[in-house]
C-alpha cells in the first residue's frame, strides 16, 4: 500500500506467473526473473530491506548474504532462518503470512534507526559467526575431536 515503496523480485518459481499477473499493474513492481549472482548481489546491497518469504526454507545463503551486507533483514519463521535470525536484534520473524510480512516491511522503511540497528548488528554478527576464518577454526576443532 505504501506509494514511496518499490518491490524488486528476484529470482523465479512456480508462483511466478501467478504474482506478475497480480502485479501487472503496478508499476511499482518488477521482477528480473533469475539473475547472475553479481548482479543480485548489487540489487540487495542498494535495498532499504530485504525480505525472503519463505513457507520452506533450509539455511538461506541469500539471507545471510543480506545480513553480512548490512542490509535489514525480514524473514519468515521457518526452516534454519530463526538460526540466522534473531528476532529485533539482527532482523525481524514473522510467521510465512501477507499481512505480518507486510507490517515487518512498514516498520522498518518507516524507523530508519531500528532498521540501521539491525543491520549494524546482523552485519556485525555474521563477521563474527560466519566469516571464513572462524568457520574455518570450527571446522578444525571438529577435525581434532575426531582425530583424538
């Protein structure tokens, strides 16, 4: 409903048809259809959210990529997205619903701060997680347990 808002759809699926049919139009809607991986990339570093709106999901790189690019996060409450995201301090949960989905967008375009914070933090925290030299050190740990 937001008239300064724009949706940039990435990607494809079997709903594809059906949602660029909902939204014909408006022109505040576009999809790219699959892109390169660069290019998706650029897209979600210029976002003011990112929003994955999964019903199912296994550990979302995308997502994770959005975090580390301290790009604020809205996520659905399913698969591994809660091990990702922690609910108002590295983004926002919702149930896999329109309408909670739609609020989470609304509150972060509209409070700047609380959107920065989260970012800030998401950012911060898959540095600390996530990067390759800590994963790296887990997986090392992993290999000396085993080994002894």
């Amino acid at each position: 409903e937001r008239v300064d808002a724009n949706l940039v759809v990435v990607g494809g699926g079997p709903l594809e048809r059906e949602l660029r049919e909902l939204a014909r139009s408006n022109s505040r809607v576009r999809f790219t259809g699959p892109l390169p991986r660069g290019e998706a990339l650029k897209l979600v570093k210029g976002s003011d959210v990112f929003v994955l709106p999964s019903r199912q999901e296994g550990l979302s790189t995308a997502l994770l990529e959005a975090m580390a690019m301290g790009v604020p996060v809205v996520a659905t409450r399913v698969g591994g997205n809660p091990e990702l995201v922690e609910h108002g301090e590295t983004g926002l949960l919702v149930d896999p619903e329109p309408s909670q989905l739609a609020s989470a967008i609304s509150l972060l375009l509209e409070d700047s701060g609380l959107a920065k914070r989260l970012a800030e933090n998401a950012a911060r925290v898959t540095r600390e997680r996530y990067s390759w030299p800590t994963v790296y050190r887990q997986y090392l740990d992993v290999y000396r347990t085993v080994a002894e």
